[in-house]
C-alpha cells in the first residue's frame, strides 16, 4: 500500500518552480547552485512531490564511486546478485534521482552521468554489458556549491550546457522570515531579528567564514528558542558554533549575535 504523504512545505523564491517544471517536462537535466541550507534539497522534495514521482536522493561524498550509483554484485547465501544503485533504480523507475553536492563526487563517477544528462538519457551497466534506456518519468537533478572547487567543472561542457541552471540565493527577509516562523513556530517579531542577524553575518566580508549563515541555522536558532532556551545561547549554539571554530571569528560572531538579538520579546 501506498502511503499518502503530504506535500513538503516549500515557500518559492523566484521562478523555480516554473523553470524546473519546464525542465523536466523536456526531459531536461537540471543544476540547482547555491550556498548550503537555502532551500535546494527541499525544494527537490516539493517538485518531487508535486510531480507525483518518487524521489531517490543521494548525499555525495568523495568515497561515492560509479558502482555506489550504478550497482554491483553482492554476496548474499553463497550466491551473487546484481543489486541496482539508487541511480539506476531511478532510471528505471522513473523517478527523480537528486544528486546531492555532486562536486563531492569521485571524477569517475561523473562519466556515467554524460550519457544521462545528454539527449541519449541512457545508463550504460558495463558490468551486465547493457545499457538502459531512461523512462520518460526519469528526472536527473544536482545540486552544487559554486564556492566549492567543483567537480561539475570537470562535466565536459556539452553535458554541461545540456542542464538547465536553477541559482539559488538566500530568500528576501520577508520570505526567510515566514519559512522561519512555518519551521519552528517562533514568534514573527523573533524570526524578523534572526533575519537581520542573518543578513548581518552574510554581509561580513572577512574570508574568515567559510560559509555564512543559512537559512538552515537561523531556523535551528529558533527551533531551540521554541524550547526555552535563552535567544543568544540559541544562536551561540546554532549559528556561532557551526559556522567557526576560530576563537577571534566566534568571538565577533558573538558580539553580533548581542548587538542583534535581545532576551527581551522582541
Ligand atoms: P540545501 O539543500 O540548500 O542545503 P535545505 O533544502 O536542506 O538546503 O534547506 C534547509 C532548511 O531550510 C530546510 O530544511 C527548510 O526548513 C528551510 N528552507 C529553506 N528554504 C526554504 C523554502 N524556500 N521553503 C521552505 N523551507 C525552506
């Protein structure tokens, strides 16, 4: 049986939804670019689910190689069996295979994803010797990090101009404020001072920050002043601690963190 699972509250920036659904209508691979946590996972979730087709994620890491996409041989009671991988169960499927911070992919894999993300929309199995053509359903769908050394450079260009780009940025306040208030149910006046503090953070131009602050943390911050927990040991913990681990950094995330947010309700 299948469950009915209700849609993933996604609030749009821009003209996402539209490009991406014209996208994939034409069977057309698509990049979504942006910083961590501004909204690009679950809005694959919500196209996902909008779409009616299930969605298989990969989370790449640099051990990622082809035959952890593809598939291989496993041992199981003294006898090999082929076992698909997520790429190709969602090829054949027809589902949406996202692969998530593909630039943390091992270089080999990327080859197996030319053939897909081209016209030909074909998976090659070299070791069953076949190669698979996508149902029309199929839906190939990276995310990257424009600020990482990325691996998509390496996509020759002609793959790489066969995907349809999608940027993603961090929302207007008024829109990071709402999808704080949806996620953690922190007050309005509260997610409006953590949007400052955001934009206050994003605009520090040290290079000490590797990455600035999400979206992601900003909700994390509100989520444990929902629990009771004082507002700037809230962000100490959710934004200041993950984002540095240098102590002068911290200390004037710190001092951000008390010129922007007050223990009083706001
Ligand atoms: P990314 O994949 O870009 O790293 P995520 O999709 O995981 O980021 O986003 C981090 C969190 O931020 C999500 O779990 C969600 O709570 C929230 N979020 C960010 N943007 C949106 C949006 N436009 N609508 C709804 N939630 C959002």
């Amino acid at each position: 049986m299948e469950l009915e699972t209700a849609e993933p509250y996604y609030l749009p920036v821009a003209n996402e939804v539209a490009v991406f659904r014209a996208a994939y209508r034409q069977g057309l691979p698509i990049m979504l670019k942006g910083p961590t946590g501004c909204g690009k996972t679950r809005f694959v979730e919500a196209m996902a689910h909008r779409l009616g087709r299930p969605l298989v994620t990969v989370a790449c890491h640099d051990d990622l190689t082809a035959a952890d996409l593809v598939g291989r041989y496993l041992l199981r009671g003294g006898e090999t069996e082929w076992v698909d991988g997520p790429l190709t169960r969602a090829v054949r499927e027809g589902a949406l295979c996202y692969l998530d911070e593909v630039v943390e992919a091992r270089q080999d894999t990327t080859v197996v994803l030319h053939p897909l993300a081209d016209h030909r929309r074909q998976l090659p199995i070299e070791r069953l010797g076949i190669t698979l053509d996508a149902k029309p359903e199929f839906g190939l769908v990276v995310s990257y990090n424009p600020g990482y050394q990325s691996v998509l450079k390496d996509l020759k260009d002609s793959t790489r101009q066969r995907m349809v780009a999608i940027s993603f940025d961090y929302p207007e306040p008024e829109t990071e404020k709402s999808i704080i208030v949806a996620e953690s149910g922190v007050d309005p006046g509260r997610a409006a001072e953590l949007v400052r503090l955001g934009q206050a953070i994003r605009r520090l131009d040290t290079g000490a920050l590797r990455e600035v602050a999400s979206t992601r943390v900003l909700i994390a911050t509100a989520r444990l002043i929902t629990e009771g927990l004082p507002v700037r040991e809230a962000a100490h913990a959710a934004v200041a601690g993950p984002l540095t681990d240098d102590p002068l950094t911290a200390r004037g995330l710190r001092e951000l963190i008390e010129a922007y947010v007050s223990e009083l309700a706001p």
